[in-house]
C-alpha cells in the first residue's frame, strides 16, 4: 500500500497527494501545536511545507518506497521543519530544551530506519570500490585506526602511502555517491 502512494504522486495522480495531506493533517497539527508551542497557523504552515517535501522527496527520487507509514515518514519531515522554526523563534518564545526532548516512538523508530537506510546507501558505495579502499576506509573510519596502526596492519611501506590512498577512496566514494544520487547520505 505505501509503494501504491507513492507510484500514484509519481505518475501525477493529484488525488493521492491530496487525500494524503487530509488524511493525516488535524494529527499532525494537533501534534505540532503540542509539542512545538506554535500557533495553529504555523502548525498548518508547517504541514504545508512538509507536504511538499514529501512530494519533492518522491519526484526527485530521494525515497523509492517507505519501511514505515506515510505518517511517520509526514512526522518525521514535519519534525525537523519544526525544529527549524524553533530555532528561528528561540529569541522570543520558544522552549528549546523542550522541543528536543520530544520523543515519538514512531519518530524515533523512523530515524533508526533512515539512519540504516543512509548507512546500507554507504555501506554499497564502499563495496563497490573494492579493495583495498574498502579495508582502508574500514579500519580508518569505522575501528578508528590511526594512519601508523593502518600501515602496521596492511603492511604498508610509509603512513604516506596510506593517507594518499585513503584520500583517493574517499574522492572515488564521493563521486559514486553523487552518481548515484545518494550525496545527501554522506552528511
């Protein structure tokens, strides 16, 4: 059902986009004006812009199908939207130290689920490089080996060696990522 949602906005069915928006738009409000100490107009403001990130998120590709409802996913945008405009207001009114202390099960759940969908996007980059920029970037980023203990390792004749081609890995992982359209992931 959720891949129907999103295969309808991407063929230009407008219906589905609408019915989703009225489908979960008082929740999400309610939520927002909750949680978020906003006015009932900046929660609609809110819904309104995640909305259209969600459609922009499905057109551009960036999701193909969702491993959680569409309201999480909604949520989810909608949070960090809301963040945003905390921010922007915390010289007025707005209690920070609040706002980041909410915690959705749902919400969380769907972090953990992008969480590991960026690291699987990751993980398949750096396979496709091969060796030996998979173990170099491995013991480097992931068991956090320094240079020296990398050389002592994989028997490398200088730190040099090891430092040129980590840095060769990491352009050939970049480029792969921007080919793939996955550079966001690599925040």
């Amino acid at each position: 059902m959720h891949k129907e949602i999103i295969e309808n906005i991407r063929s230009g069915k407008r219906e589905a986009l609408v019915n989703l928006y009225k489908q979960y738009r008082v929740d999400f409000i309610k939520w927002a004006i909750k949680n978020f100490y906003c006015s009932p107009q900046e929660a609609e403001d809110a819904y309104q812009d995640t909305t259209i990130a969600f459609y922009e998120n499905i057109m551009k590709n960036k999701v193909q199908e969702l491993s959680c409802s569409p309201k999480t996913y909604l949520f989810a945008i909608g949070k960090n939207i809301l963040l945003s405009l905390a921010k922007k207001k915390s010289n007025q009114t707005a209690d920070i130290e609040h706002i980041k202390d909410v915690e959705d099960d749902e919400l969380i759940a769907f972090e953990k689920i992008a969480l590991s969908e960026q690291q699987s996007n990751i993980l398949a980059a750096i396979k496709a490089l091969g060796e030996p920029c998979q173990t170099i970037l491995k013991l480097y980023y992931y068991d956090r080996l320094s240079i020296r203990k990398i050389v002592e390792k994989l028997g490398y004749k200088s730190e040099n060696v090891v430092k040129v081609q980590k840095n060769r890995c990491m352009k050939r992982l970049k480029s792969g990522i921007e080919e793939t359209g996955l550079k966001e992931d690599l925040r």
